[in-house]
C-alpha cells in the first residue's frame, strides 16, 4: 500500500463515526464498544428505553450515550444517531448492531471501501457469501426479502437484512425523512437511497450468530414490512 493510500484511510477512519442503536443489552454492550472504539474515536450509543444497565455500560465502556426515555424502536434510535453525528460534520457513519452479530474489527472493510469509492455511496454489509453460520430459517428469510427489495430498489442488494452499513453524509438528511420507526426503516432506508440514485455496495462481513436473542417480533413486524414494501411498490420508478 503506498503512503497516499495509506492516508487517505486514516482521514476517512478520522472523519468516520459510529452509531450503536441498543436496547436491553447489558451483556453484550461493554464489548462491542471497547472493540468498536479500537477502530473508531467516536462511538454513539442510543439507548432506546433500556430497564437495565445498558446505558451505564456502554458509559463504562468510553462510548457517548443518548437515553431515549422510552422504548421508541430501531427506527427512531438509528435517526437520533445520524442526527447527532450530522450536526458534528462527519463524512461517513457507520451503523452496527450491539448483541456481537457484527464484528467492529470489520469496520476497517468499510473505510477501505469508501476509500475507493469517489462518488457518495451506501454501504452494505454482506453474510451471504458464507452460510454456514447462519441458520436455516434465517437463510430463508434473507433469500426472500433481498429479493423483494431489491426489485423495489432496482439494484441487486444480496443481504438486505443486515444492519452493519456506512452512510455518507450527504444521504443522510434524505434518510432522515424516512417515516419508519422500527426494524422497517432498515428496509426503508435502502429504498429512499435507491430513489435517490444512490448506489448500495455490499461489502463481505463475517456471519456470526451466538447467544442474541432476536428482538423481531414476527406477526407485527411482518404486517410493517409488507406494509411498507406496498406503498413503495405503488410508485416503482422505471430506472433509478
């Protein structure tokens, strides 16, 4: 790697910050920050309405924490971490969950992606080229909702279920007018960037599934999922 390389990857890592949207995950939280903050100087926590010491953790773990005061949803945690980090003028944010499904190390596969890249792009981690620490059902799922999604997206997107995923400043007020305050604005910010003209990238993470619990819940967020996927399909636009 030559010098002018090697910088370019150090200003984008500078100018690169992290958001961690949590709820109720006092066990996991301390680790994922620390190791998180290995890679990255500023580490956002959103504690969205946790009972337990989560946010007291992840402030153990030298992460800056904002508490909502009641469980509000994914959604609405991920839209107050790109706000904050917004207003403090960063170039890329970095999303990843807190239950140790992502790796933090692998943020350095992002940076070196955006570092490629010269036109803003999104950034999407990928588990589908190694299935084999997936679980069957899981597999399944993935399979069925890429595909729907990336027909309403009109770009192929492998793993349109995965939360780990770098923005670049420039899209996020647009995400930001998303009305999804649940797991559906994961989905729902792959379309507002497609409609946007955005490119969505996949980048190779590793699959990792140990003791989390799943917070889906599957009747109710399926109805906002298929809720969703119809009043974007109403208006599929002819290229993007």
């Amino acid at each position: 790697m030559t010098e002018a390389a090697r910088e370019r990857l150090a200003q984008i890592r500078l100018r690169t910050a992290a958001v961690i949207p949590v709820y109720c995950e006092e066990k996991h939280i301390s680790d994922v920050v620390r190791r998180t903050r290995q890679q990255l100087d500023h580490v956002l926590v959103v504690d969205d309405g946790s009972e337990d010491s989560t946010a007291q953790r992840a402030r153990e773990a030298g992460a800056e924490v904002i508490a909502h005061s009641q469980n509000r949803g994914k959604g609405e945690a991920i839209k107050t971490g790109l706000r904050h980090w917004l207003d403090r003028q960063f170039n890329h944010v970095i999303i990843l969950d807190a239950d140790s499904q992502h790796r933090p190390e692998e943020i350095e596969r992002f940076i070196a992606a955006a570092a490629s890249e010269k036109a803003p792009t999104f950034f999407l981690g990928n588990r589908m080229n190694d299935l084999t620490g997936m679980p069957f059902l899981r597999r399944v799922v993935n399979h069925y909702m890429s595909d729907r999604i990336s027909r309403v997206c009109r770009q192929k997107i492998p793993d349109t279920q995965c939360g780990f995923r770098m923005l670049d400043r420039q899209l996020i007020p647009e995400l930001l007018g998303g009305s999804g305050d649940r797991f559906d604005y994961e989905t729902e910010m792959l379309i507002i960037a497609s409609r946007r003209g955005y490119r969505i990238e996949s980048v190779p993470i590793t699959t990792v599934y140990s003791d989390e619990v799943s917070k889906i819940h599957p009747l109710r967020d399926a109805i906002r999922f298929f809720k969703l996927m119809r009043r974007y399909s109403k208006n599929v636009p002819a290229s993007v």
